[in-house]
C-alpha cells in the first residue's frame, strides 16, 4: 500500500475534528485540498476519494454546532450582492438550458465553488485569519511553480514538453496551470515581503522565480501575454523599483537566449495565427459563441452549450472540432446570455474600483500599509486572471471567486479596524447566522 496515499488520508482524518470545532480552519483545509489537490499526487486508492467534499461536510456541520465566537454578520457590499445575482443568473439559465443533462451537473459544481466562496465571508474578517487564506492560497498553487520550474531544468532540453498540472483537476492543461501561476504571482511575492520568519519568506521568493519559468514553459500563449503585465503591475508599485526593472530585464534576456526553438514557434503563432489551428479553432469557437449569445441574448443556453455540432453547424459551414469558447468572457456570454455577461464583467471592473478605492484611502492612513500591500496583491492577480483568462475557459474556477470574496473580506476588515469612517452594510435578514463582533485582531496576531 503506498505510504504517500497513507499519509495524505491520515492527515485528512485528523483534519476532520477540527473543522468540525473550529469551520474557519475547515475553510482553509478545503482551499488546500482545492487548490494544490495532495490527493492526485499519490499513485493508490487515496486518489480517487472525494476528501475535498468530506472536508466541506464537516465544516458545514461545524458552522451549525461549534461554538466559535468570531462567527460575525455577512458584510453585504456591492460585490456581495453581485456573487449573489451572479449565482442565481446560473440557476435561471440551468432551468431553460439547452442541453439540461450536462448544465445540472454543472450548475452543483459550480454552487459548491460559490458556497464555499461565501462562507469565508462570515470567519474571515480578521486581518489576521485572512493572511492564513492567502498563505494556503499561495503555498498550495507555488507548490506547481517550484515543481514546473525545477523539472523545466532538469529535462535538459529546458522546457521541450509542457508544463503541466496534476490530472483531474482545474489545473490540469498547460493553459490552465499558466493562468494560475500568473494568479499566484502576486501572492507570492507580496506575501513574502511582510513575512517575519525566514525560512518561508525565502521559501516563497524561490517559488516565485521558479514560478516565472514554469509560467512561461507552459507554452500557453494566454499566460506568456499575462505575465508581463502581472510583473509590471507588482514591480511599478514596488519601493524598489530598480530591483523590478532588473529583474524584467534579465527575464527578457532568458526569453531571448535559453528558451528551444519549439517556445519560439509555438509564441509566433500570436502573430500568425490564421496558420496555426490551435488559434484557428479558437477564432472559430469565439465567433460562434458571440452568433449564439445574438439569438439567445437573455439567458443564453446554459452551461455546456458550445461543445456540441449541433450548435457549431448552426452558425459555420466548416469548422475543424465543436469546443468550448476558450474565453472566460464568452463563456459566460454563451451560457449566461448578456445579463450573466454584464453582472459577471461588472464584477470584476466592481473589485477593480473597490480595490483602487481602498488602496487610495489605505495610502492616506498611518496604520494602512498592509491593506495597501494587500489591494495591490488581488488588484495584481485579478489583471492576471482578465487578461490570460480571455483566452481558456476558466469562468467558474475556485480562484477568481475567492479573489472577490477577498475584496469584500478586506473591505470589512478596514471597516472594523477604523480605516474607513462608514459602517459595514449588513442585510438584517442575514443576522440569525453570525453576530456582531469587535474589532478583529492586528496582522500578526496570535488569536484564532
């Protein structure tokens, strides 16, 4: 029997108890599981168990009978009530779908993305509790950028054959792990920069750099034009600029000499597209994405409804494979019509003018330098995941509805700690679930 299985499921089960006592920590065993997914690393019967859901039981079960006093009232900003519309426009354009056995199945996967994307907001408005979030966060996914940065070199070849993700998961494809180590970036290295212990601030600059590499030797086209500009947008902002600038530069100079003549051919197709049929069957899945959404503007055809001929035949005479829409934005303008499109856009430009809404006030306050660093950090991945994820389908994936879930968290945060001078909105409807509660503990605190 495999130790490595062994051990995963016995770590596991030792977790269970304490997400029943304490569900705020059940919240961080989920996102570890979700995110750098242990289980698909082991190779024996650990494999295949659903931990993740087992987690999501007992922290669901414990957010009933514990008796955990940080429990507080849903912060019901602007944002809150976007996720919210956002998820019951899923559920509306899943009754009238098209193909209804493949848009069910969907819609429950999706919901328990979005429910464990809502409670985080009633354990984690604690500055403290919250930098543990970003730390699974970025742990968990830096864990893919070491391993894809140090197997790029240890190939030899540097890089002829892709890095990939774990299989099973949402991080499987090239494409899709490039887009969240782009999203990881910012986490990485903004986390390390307050980090007071040595060895992990250390540990999370190595796995930014190797992160780097491995982002580029994804061959993904989307993640190679979304790392500049996550790297400009974190060394611009960054007190020494210089170090940044140095940095880019010497990046540049490894793209231009050490990267196999395969990286080359594969990033001039951005140029040559119309020869490469890659880029082609992407073209052709966005324009018949944007004919379906013209004939089905209010509530689109529901989850799934690219991938079939049926749909394809209907708006091109040649195509070479029905796909899906290879874009979060058409995606959901496919499944969701143009209100789901609006509402789920308006959500990303709402976290934008939030974030930069904080980050101004946050740079105004003598004790605002870590919800500056903080905005700046989700500001940096939510670039991240709009520019690179105009290119893959990831519209329903963990990470995007965390990072607004983020937003709102930091917003509640600064609210209590007296960085803003207006109340929190809370919807009395929403108070049998938590309570009121002081004002959260500093970054760096012991509590909790």
């Amino acid at each position: 029997m495999p130790l490595r299985d062994i051990a995963v499921t016995l770590i596991v089960l030792r977790l269970l108890p304490v997400c029943l006592k304490q569900p705020w920590l059940g919240v961080l065993v989920f996102a570890w599981l979700g995110y750098m997914n242990p289980h698909k690393l082991c190779w024996g019967f650990a494999r295949g168990l659903p931990f993740a859901q087992i987690v999501a039981i007992a922290t669901i079960l414990g957010m009933f009978t514990s008796a955990d006093k940080e429990r507080r009232t849903m912060p019901m900003f602007r944002e809150t009530w976007m996720l919210i519309g956002l998820w019951a426009i899923y559920t509306i354009t899943t009754i009238t779908a098209v193909y209804p056995d493949e848009a069910w199945p969907q819609l429950i996967k999706v919901s328990k993305v979005l429910l464990f994307t809502f409670v985080p907001l009633w354990y984690f408005q604690r500055a403290d509790r919250l930098r543990k979030f970003f730390l699974v966060l970025a742990l968990s996914l830096g864990f893919y950028g070491l391993k894809g940065g140090i197997w790029v070199f240890r190939t030899g070849a540097l890089g002829t054959s892709a890095v990939l993700g774990p299989e099973g998961t949402f991080i499987a494809g090239n494409t899709e792990i490039g887009l969240a180590l782009n999203m990881t970036l910012p986490f990485l290295l903004i986390l390390a920069r307050e980090e007071p212990r040595r060895w992990l601030r250390r540990l999370m600059y190595v796995m930014f750099g190797f992160s780097i590499i491995a982002t580029i030797f994804t061959y993904s086209r989307g993640a190679v034009l979304g790392l500049p500009v996550v790297l400009i947008m974190l060394f611009m902002r960054a007190r020494r600029r210089v170090i940044g600038i140095v940095t880019i530069a010497i990046l540049g100079f490894f793209l231009m000499n050490f990267p196999p003549q395969e990286w080359f051919d594969r990033m001039e197709t951005l140029q040559t597209y119309e020869q490469d049929r890659s880029a082609s069957m992407r073209l052709e899945s966005w324009e018949v994405a944007w004919k379906f959404a013209l004939d089905n503007p209010l509530l689109g055809g529901g989850f799934w409804v690219l991938p079939h001929d049926a749909i394809f035949s209907r708006y091109l005479n040649d195509y070479l494979r029905a796909q899906s829409a290879h874009s979060i934005y058409l995606t959901v303008l496919a499944d969701h019509g143009f209100p789901g499109f609006i509402l789920f856009v308006g959500l990303i430009v709402s976290s934008f003018m939030t974030l930069g809404s904080m980050r101004r006030r946050a740079a105004r306050h003598p004790n605002g330098t870590w919800l500056m660093n903080y905005c700046e950090m989700i500001q940096a991945s939510l670039m991240a995941y709009a520019v690179s994820g105009a290119f893959l389908s990831q519209s329903y994936w963990d990470l995007f509805y965390h990072l607004v879930s983020f937003v709102i968290l930091l917003k509640a945060v600064a609210v209590k700690e007296g960085l803003f001078a207006f109340p929190a909105p809370v919807d009395p409807r929403l108070q049998f679930w938590g309570r009121a509660a002081d004002a959260p503990a500093p970054v760096g605190s012991r509590a909790g």
